[in-house]
C-alpha cells in the first residue's frame, strides 16, 4: 500500500515572506499540503535578493537563501497594490485550506484580505499571522525582524561572557521559533476542523514564541529575582563544559563533563593519575571554583590535537564530546547522507544542488521535499487557472493590466 502525506489534498495560500513565514508554510509543504507563494517582483521577497547566490551570479531564483526556505512550493506574481490583483488574490483563498501571512498587524486587513474576508469566502478556512508581537496590545502595530527579537526576548541578557556586555546569538531566533511553532498551531486547527467544521483565525506574535525557549532564564528572574550570568558556554551544574580550540585553522570541538565520575574518565585521559588526583577537582563545586584553571589544562591537551582524534579519544573514554561542524562538515557527513536529510533536486535555474530535506521521517506517512523551490511567478498561469478557476483571456487582461507584476 502506498503512503500518503499527512496533507494531501490541503491547500494553502502563503502571503508570507522573509524568514518566519516561509519556514512555517515549507513545514506544511514537506507534510504535503499544495503550497501556493504568492510573490511580486515589484518588491521582492528580501530573501530572494539575499547571498549565497549560485555561481556567486545575483538574480531573483539563485539565492541558496531562498530555494532553501521554499522548496515544494509553487509561486504566483500578483501586485497586490491593484484592486484586480486582489480580487484574485480573493479567489485563491476562497480556494485553499489555510491562508498565512506575516505581514505587521493590521496590514492584510488593510488590503481587504483579513480574517473576516476570508472566512466570508471560505467559513471553514484557517488564517494565521505571525506578526512580530500579535494583533492585539500596545506594540501590536511595529514591524518586526527576526534580529531585534534576540534582544527583545532575553536571550542576548543571558548570552555572552563573564564580565562582557550581552551578544546576539549568531541567528535570528524569533524566524524559526516562530515559523515552527505556527506550523504547529495550524496542525492543531485542522484537527479541529476534522471534529467540528469549523475554521480559526490564529494569532502568533513571534515574540512571544521567542521568549518561550527561555524557560529556564526567566523562571529564574520570576521565582529567585535573579537574573543568571552571562559564563560563556559554561554550565552551572558542569565543568569542564564547553567548546575548546584543537589544531587546524578555527576548529574547535566541545566537551561536556557531567559528573564526578566522567572527570575521573577525563583527568585519567588528559593527565594521568597526578590530574585524577588533583584536590581542587575531585568535585564539582571544586571545579567550578577553580574553572579558569581547569580549561588552560584542557586546552593544553586540545590544542596540539586533531579535532576528530581528540574525539575519538575521548569518546572512546565515555566522555561527552563532539567536533563543533562546520558547513562543510555537515554537506560531507555520512551519517546525515545515510538517512537521507541532505536532498538533491534540479532547479530550473540553478540545476541540481544540495539542501537541507525533511528533519524526520515518519513510518506510515509520505513525509519529503516534492520539488526545489520555484522561480518567482513560474505557476502563475495553472494557479490562475486550475485553483482560481480563470479563463485564459481573463489571466492575459490581468497581466495587460500589470496585475500580475
């Protein structure tokens, strides 16, 4: 018996773009659904002007950034700014499962495409935003970028080193946190549609989603009045705990201690039995209380190793250690090729390149990426004609009519 997507046959109409959006709908992309992005190149999605650009050659399909993050998906140019585009762009939500946007609040209310609208074309329709801070409260009407929401959320007040002011984090958390945790709700709505019947409008402020991956750093503020310290990649409970430089240019592998008798397994590994011995780390408090000691002396061992030898040792030794990957670590990883989570599919424009697949895999469902992300408008005609039910002369108006730009 073949497996079917878990959402084969689901529609969804995506007036999303940058980061947050586009990883919620390719979630549902990869569980099956008909992804239809609608795009204008009179402003582009900025991911599709953002490097690394194949062949280091710019254009509107070549960004990695982009083919990455739509992939399954189809497209349609629809200048949304004319009242005929919105008319079609009626049309398609009347015909799709869910519509999701990200625009700031408000904004597709404006355009005569908010939940009311939608609902009155479709009443079992699922619509969700994922705004920067949701539709309702004193902020809900600032546009948001995943980067301001580091800050926002706590996470740089706890991220960085002792004695130093807070970091950001390297990515732009609230993009995928909240892309991930739509995906999530809309699943949940539509198993309440298969009970009931009914549709819901979801309201998700990407912030929110932000703070709710610091449980921990907040708890503590709440419950002790206590903010935790910024200590680098060290652990309160832990030592040593971090990531530690080896030979070779920038590499660097990380090693986590985790109680008194995987020190034991490590000082024996590192420096015998004068380091097993050694009184100030017998225990954790004594380590921790001499911890800018006890790194100089892993590093000493780390620094004239390879990362990958200095790995096996310490595996082989049971102590929790692994290389800090690069890219090309993972591009190149057997194990990652093994199960199949790097994909390989021809692009129209770019050809065949390697991205990043389906981080699951589920044994009764047909759960995979489809397609290679599509170039900008590529579906425009079949959309206009199979899902919004236009005839040709009417799709050739509107693009006469620069509605279609």
């Amino acid at each position: 018996m073949s497996r079917r997507a878990p959402l084969e046959g689901v529609r969804v109409a995506d007036f999303t773009w940058v980061w947050a959006g586009p990883f919620c709908t390719l979630q549902l992309a990869h569980l099956g659904a008909e992804v239809i992005r609608v795009e204008t190149a009179t402003r582009l999605c900025v991911t599709r002007l953002l490097p690394p650009f194949d062949g280091f050659q710019p254009g509107p399909n070549r960004s990695g950034y982009f083919n990455q993050y739509n992939q399954g998906k189809k497209s349609i140019t629809l200048d949304l700014k004319r009242p005929e585009a919105i008319e079609v762009a009626k049309r398609l939500c009347a015909a799709s499962d869910i519509v999701v946007e990200n625009f700031a609040a408000g904004v597709m209310d404006r355009m005569g495409l908010g939940y009311d609208v939608v609902r009155g074309l479709r009443p079992d329709a699922i619509m969700i935003a994922l705004s920067g801070y949701g539709a309702t409260g004193p902020d809900n009407d600032k546009v948001s970028y995943g980067p301001a929401q580091v800050p926002l959320s706590g996470m740089s007040s706890v991220t960085g080193y002792r004695g130093h002011p807070p970091m950001h984090v390297g990515i732009s958390y609230g993009d995928p946190t909240g892309g991930l945790h739509g995906a999530v709700a809309v699943l949940a709505a539509l198993l309440y549609r298969a009970r009931t019947g009914r549709g819901q409008y979801i309201d998700l402020s990407q912030w929110e989603t932000s703070m709710a991956v610091l449980p921990d750093a907040i708890l503590e503020q709440t419950m002790n009045g206590m903010a935790p310290p910024r200590d680098g990649n060290r652990d309160p409970h832990m030592a040593p705990h971090g990531v530690f430089q080896t030979a070779g240019e920038d590499r660097w592998i990380a090693i986590a201690i985790e109680d008194d008798d995987a020190w034991q397994r490590f000082a024996h590994l590192v420096g015998g039995s004068a380091l097993a011995g050694d009184p100030r780390f017998a225990t954790v408090a004594g380590r921790k209380r001499h911890e800018d000691e006890l790194e100089e002396l892993v590093i000493a061992w780390t620094a004239g190793r390879e990362p990958d030898d200095a790995v096996r040792l310490l595996q082989e030794a049971g102590i929790a250690a692994f290389v800090s990957a690069t890219n090309r670590d993972l591009a190149e990883d057997p194990h990652l090729a093994a199960r199949g989570f790097p994909v390989m599919l021809e692009h129209p424009e770019v050809g065949t390149k390697m991205h990043l697949g389906v981080p699951w895999r589920m044994s009764r469902s047909d759960s995979r990426v489809r397609s290679a992300a599509p170039c900008i408008g590529a579906d425009t005609d079949q959309v206009l004609r199979d899902v919004c039910g236009l005839a040709p002369d009417d799709i050739e108006r509107l693009r006469a009519a620069g509605a279609l730009a």
